[in-house]
C-alpha cells in the first residue's frame, strides 16, 4: 500500500511538472521552425537522462524491482507509426500530454482527441483480429545489466547529473523560497526535465511501461482480442496523472471552460484517430517513447520518435506553405511560451 501510494504521488508530480512547463513535441518541432533552437528538444534528452539515472541504481541495487519495461523491434509499422502519431498531433494542436494539459485548462474539445485516440486503437485492434495488420512479437523485458561499459556510462550520466542539479540551484531566481518556485507559473524546461525524471524514473523502474497511451492501447486490446488489459494500478496512474494536471491549472487560474461545438471538433477526432493508430503501431505515443522506451533501451524508440517529429514537421510546414495559422514558439532564458 506504501509503495502504491507513492507511485500514484510521483505521477500525480509528473502531471503537475508537465503542465507548469508546457512540454509538447508540437510545440519543440515549431521553436525548431520558428527560432532554429531546440530548447525544449534538448529538455527531452535531460529527462531521458534522469530517467536512466533513477531507474538503472534502482534495478540493480534493489532485489525487487526488475526494470520490466516492454521493448519491441524495430519495423517499418513501427517508424510508419510514430510518422502518423506526429501527423496527428500536429492537426490536433498537441501530443500526448498537452492534450491532457489542455483539457485540464477546461478544453473539452481535448474529449474528441481522446475518443478519436481510443477509436484509432480499436481500429488497429480490429484490423489485427482481422488478420489484415499482423502485430510485432515482443523482445524480452529490457536487463540494465551492470558490467564495466555500462557502470562507465552510468558514472557519466550520474555526474552529469550532480552537475546538473547543482547548476538547477546556483541558477535559481534569488530570494524566491522553494514554496514559491514550486508554483511558479511556469516552469523552466531543466527544472521540468528534473522533476519527470526522477519521478518517472521511479515508477519506470517499479512498474514498467505503464504511461496512459500504453494504458489505453491494453484497454481497447483486452476489450477486442481477448488481451490481458493494463491492470487497475495503471488506470490508477494515469488517473493520478490527470490530478496531478488539474492541480497545477487550478492553483494557477488557468482553467477556462471551453466547450463551444465548433468545426474544428472534427479535426480534433480525426486527428485523436491519427495518433491512436499511429501509437498502436508504433507502439507507443510520444510520452512512452520517451519516458519508457528510450530509457528502456528498446529497439524502435529512438526511430519511431524520429518519425513522430518528422510527422510533426511535414504538417506544420505544409501549413505554412498554404498560408493556414502559423504555430510559433520562443524559449527565453530556459521557459517556453505558449
């Protein structure tokens, strides 16, 4: 009970960090367009970094935990999948997480992202008990196994990460107490990467993969194919990652109910029904990619992620080309902007 309710702290944390830092793929592919920075793609590795310095310590110094987090090879499904996920974020106006933090800012529009998200796994599942897609076999669980090139590169990225933190503290605004940086409006995109880390580090190494994308994907596979369904500690994290959001919006005033029908809800759908199949494919969206697959060293994460944000980049500017609003993103001084 101890451990469960710990879990369900660290990702409610989670949800509150990404939400103050507005972390998005969209949103890192358009500062690349805009500014040809990538602040926040950078973001992105320094959680994966933290992620590897929690999780690896944690599997090979505590009996218990064993890391078990699923790999999968990598195929042209896979990189065609993160290539149709990016296309659909890009046209739903946010990935995985800001779709949830913007429906937690009172977006409902964010619900036809999410049903059209659960519509395109079903798709995909039906097309799978069809036999017209044939799904990939899994790899074993990935084994963080300690010899003398992976202590290496663990003392590498552990002193990276002393530096890190240290640099996080002599960098902080002055005379601002912690209770006050704690909720700030909006996070710094290194603080960010800290707290996902190790928060994610954490439950990675306890529970596996378990982000809310997998979640749903084992939902619509146990509903459809008879699979063994995400569990309810799962469905229990992802609910706790949802507070965790709702949280930050309360505590911060940004919550502003929107809930207008509008034509743009149809994009939304059928762009959710883009990244569901794109995850189901893949498989993954594009926080499992980073928060469980990278870290869990599984063969198709780095290049389906690759695709995602060359899906991504091929909407973004095409939309440019035809003259459609243009999505522009500043990182100043290590924060984004809306």
């Amino acid at each position: 009970m101890v451990l469960t309710a710990a879990s369900l702290i660290l990702a409610a944390v989670l949800g509150f960090a990404a939400h103050r830092a507005s972390i998005c793929t969209v949103k890192a592919v358009a500062e690349v367009l805009t500014t040809r920075r990538a602040h926040m793609v950078a973001s992105f590795a320094k959680t994966i970094l933290w992620i590897l310095a929690v999780t690896v310590p944690m599997v090979w110094l505590l009996p218990a935990v064993d890391g078990a987090g699923q790999a999968w090879p990598l195929t042209a499904a896979s990189a065609a999948g993160g290539y149709l996920f990016g296309v659909g974020a890009a046209l739903n106006g946010g990935c995985a997480f800001s779709t949830l933090s913007k429906l937690c800012d009172g977006r409902l529009s964010m619900l036809l992202t999410l049903i059209g998200f659960t519509l395109g796994m079903a798709g995909h599942a039906l097309l799978v008990r069809s036999s017209v897609i044939v799904p990939p076999t899994a790899l074993p669980a990935t084994t963080y196994l300690p010899g003398p090139w992976s202590l290496a590169a663990l003392a590498i990225v552990e002193l990276w990460v002393m530096w890190e933190a240290v640099r996080l503290l002599r960098t902080r605004p002055a005379g601002r107490p912690l209770g006050r940086l704690v909720l700030a409006d909006r996070y710094r995109l290194s603080s960010a990467a800290a707290l996902l880390g190790l928060s994610n580090g954490v439950l990675f190494a306890l529970h596996g993969t378990w982000t809310y994308t997998t979640a749903i994907d084992s939902g619509v596979d146990q509903l459809l194919l008879a699979g063994p369904g995400p569990g309810d500690l799962k469905w229990a994290l992802f609910a706790a990652l949802l507070a965790g959001m709702l949280v930050s919006s309360w505590q911060r005033g940004s919550f502003r109910l929107d809930w207008g029908p509008s034509a743009r809800w149809i994009v939304h759908l059928l762009a959710g029904g883009l990244m569901g199949l794109g995850a189901a494919l893949a498989p993954g969206g594009n926080e499992a990619l980073l928060l469980n697959g990278i870290p869990g060293l599984s063969p198709h994460a780095v290049p389906a992620l690759l695709t995602v944000l060359a899906g991504i980049a091929t909407v973004l500017v095409a939309g440019r080309w035809v003259g459609t609003a243009r999505l522009e993103v500043r990182c100043t001084g290590d924060v984004c902007g809306d």
